[in-house]
C-alpha cells in the first residue's frame, strides 16, 4: 500500500502504514495458528500443550523387534521407506528431503535398553533447520508414523 499511495501521490500516512502492518500481521497470524491446530488434531492432539506443539518430538517406545528387524520393518513402510537411512551406534538415523511442508527432518532411534525380546527405543524427530520454529506437527506425525511402524499397524 506504501508504493501505491507513493506512486498516486498521496505520500507516506503514518498512521494508515501503522494500521495495515497489525491489520496483516493479525490476519496472518489467525490463518497459521488455525493451520497448526487443525494439524494437530489430525495428528490426534486432543490438548494443545508445549510438549506437541514444539518442533523436537521424543517418545519412548517399546517393541519386541530387534534393531535389524526394526530396519527391516521401516524399510517396508511406504513412507519411511523412501527416507535416506544411516546405521548409527545403538540405533537409526533416517533423513528426509525438502517437501512443500519443510525443510526436511532427522529422526533418531536410539536403543535404550536391550533385555530378552523386549527392547526399548528413544525416538526423536526434528527438524533439519534448527531455526525452525513452527513445523504444523511434521515431527509429531513423524514420531506416530514409527510407532505405528514398531506396533504393526501400519
């Protein structure tokens, strides 16, 4: 609006420029925050609390596959699947690209303790950019994708 007025010759209104930048501001902010709580939801987020709408996820989660099979599992899921997978120490490490809805993420499965077919994993997901501050629940369904994985309903 700045330019318009400049350019028609109708010069710089302080107060008009103040009005337009909250008037925007505040619209954008309505449309993002009703974005992330509908990706919430549909993540199964009943209450929005600071440990699900953060952009680092970490769950424990406990499995009866060993990591080999748990490879094997992920490996066979159409989503996981397709992501770039590193053997680490203890666990996993899977990366994804850039997509329309960020800038990729890293997820860590860390075996946390091993005893007699009952192994127990820490898994993490975070985002690429560590500057990310909003994610719209990208890693939260990331850490339910594997935990579907784990518990064979996928």
């Amino acid at each position: 609006m700045l330019g318009f007025d400049l350019v028609d010759g109708d010069g710089f209104r302080f107060w008009k420029f103040i009005y337009m930048t909250i008037f925007f501001g505040a619209t954008m902010s309505l449309i993002l925050v009703s974005f992330h709580k509908y990706r919430l939801n549909k993540n199964g987020v009943q209450e929005i609390t600071n440990d699900n709408v953060g952009v680092n996820q970490t769950r424990n989660l406990k499995s009866n596959y060993n990591k080999r099979e748990l490879i094997e599992k992920i490996k066979g899921d159409p989503v996981m699947g397709k992501m770039k997978m590193t053997e680490i120490e203890n666990g996993i490490l899977l990366k994804t690209g850039i997509t329309l809805q960020s800038w990729g993420e890293e997820i860590k499965i860390i075996l946390k303790s091993n005893q007699e077919n009952n192994f127990e994993y820490i898994v993490s997901s975070s985002p690429k950019l560590k500057t990310t501050l909003v994610d719209y629940g990208k890693n939260l369904e990331n850490i339910n994708r594997i935990e579907n994985v784990i518990k064979n309903i996928a």
